[in-house]
C-alpha cells in the first residue's frame, strides 16, 4: 500500500468518526446498516441506569467486549478505540472501585464525548488517553485485560496492533474483543468490494490472519468466533486470546512517544 493511499485512508477514518461524534444522538452502527443486530443493539443485556443513554446511543460497535472479557473486580483494563466511552463505563462499573480503566482514541472529538458521559456516568475509576493504537501511551505489562469493539478492523499497520496489545498485557493477561472478522475463502479484494475501509469491512482481516498475528506476539489459544453477519463472507465474531504466565516479558517501558504511569 503505498504513502498516498495509506494517509488518504487515514483521513478517511478521522473524517468517519468526526461526523459520528458529530452526530452521536443518531442510533447507527459502523459495521452494519441495520441497527437491530449491531451498535446500541449489542447491549441489550444492560440493566437501566447502568451507562447514559448519550453512551449508548454513540455505539458503532458490534459486540459487547466488556462482557466478552469477563471483567474481574480489581482488574487495569485498557479500552483499544473508546469511542464515545460506553465500553469503559461498562468495564469500569465491572471491575470495581479497585480496578482502573484505560480508553484510548484519536480523535478529540471522541474523546470529549467521552469526557462528558464518563463525568455523566458519575466514575472516577476511567483515565482517558489521546493515542493510536498502533502505539498505545502506556508502560509493557501493566494492563490486565485489553478490549476493543470494531476498532482494530480500521488500523493500516494491524502487526504494530498486536505487538501493542501483548507488550502492555501483563503475563496472564487476556483479550477480550468484538470486531468484524472475514472468512477465509474471502480475499482482500472480495473483503473490499462488500463495504469501504471507515464501515469497518474492507479492512477486516481473516480467521487465519487474525489467529497467525495473536501467535506472532505470543499470545495463545487464540479462538475467533463468529456471532452476526455484517456482509456476505464477513461477520461480527469475538476474538480471545491470553498472553502466558511465564512470558518473558520486558521490564515495564513506555511506548515510543508515550508516558510513563
């Protein structure tokens, strides 16, 4: 992929999700048309009260990955592309008074959204962050758990994602992840002729590129499960994966450009 396809896609991605922020009361979904199955959907389960409605309203995702990870109480979770904040509130409340959440966006915009339904949830537990998940601002082996919700479908360099998630993974750490994941029969091209790069499809990656990235940083038993379909070929699915007790992991570090907690 060459310079000028890669920052035009980019921008393609920051223009998307600026409009969305924009328009965050709008009950839409990034991975599908259809509302029923996919965004605020997906939460069904939520008892009243749980998050604000702003929150849930602002969902483009396609899954509940706070429930995928099976939050424990006292656990640092980090949130890969927090979006409108409706998935840090609900890991926030999971883990408890004694457990920390981290929501990470690029985008301003997000990320004040964020700000005011967090303050509106009324948690003090969620520390907001401005970054890429490419290279996530926070020191090797500190996080318990890393989720996302059809965010790492978006990312131009997905190998830099995964070698992320398993450098901030303390050993035994887990991920817990809702994304649109292709079937393997599906090419790149077929991927890209059945939505654009910002509706989280041409993007996708498959169940085997998916599983062979997890192995390439270390993280194991690795098991992608499809659960609604968001395109011919492609589907919704959750991803877990766990990083092994006896990783030798480095000594915690910041990422480049990061800072240190």
């Amino acid at each position: 992929m060459s310079d000028t396809t890669t920052g035009g896609l980019q921008e393609e991605v920051r223009e998307y999700y600026r409009t969305k922020a924009a328009e965050a009361e709008r009950n839409g979904a990034c991975c599908s048309p259809d509302p029923r199955t996919f965004g605020p959907a997906a939460y069904d389960g939520i008892g009243p009260g749980t998050a604000p409605d702003s929150a849930l309203l602002a969902s483009l995702g396609c899954g509940n990955p706070s429930a995928v990870a099976e939050l424990r109480e006292g656990e640092t979770v980090l949130d890969l592309g927090s979006g409108g904040g409706l998935d840090v509130i609900l890991s926030a409340r999971r883990v408890g008074p004694d457990g920390r959440v981290f929501g990470l966006d690029f985008l301003e915009e997000m990320l004040a959204l964020a700000a005011r339904n967090v303050a509106d949830a009324e948690i003090d537990n969620i520390v907001l962050l401005k970054g890429t998940i490419e290279a996530i601002p926070l020191p090797a082996g500190t996080v318990d758990v890393v989720i996302s919700n059809c965010v790492i479908n978006l990312s131009l360099n997905k190998p830099a994602v995964f070698a992320e998630m398993a450098r901030v993974l303390a050993p035994g750490g887990r991920l817990g992840i809702s994304d649109v994941v292709a079937e393997d029969r599906l090419s790149p091209e077929e991927r890209a002729e059945r939505g654009g790069h910002s509706q989280c499809i041409a993007g996708a990656l498959s169940v085997s590129e998916y599983k062979e990235l997890l192995d390439a940083v270390g993280l194991k038993d690795a098991e992608v499960v499809f659960t609604q379909e968001a395109a011919d070929g492609l589907h919704a699915a959750i991803v877990r994966a766990h990083k092994p007790v006896d990783s030798t992991a480095d000594a915690p570090q910041c990422a480049p450009g990061g800072t240190c907690c």
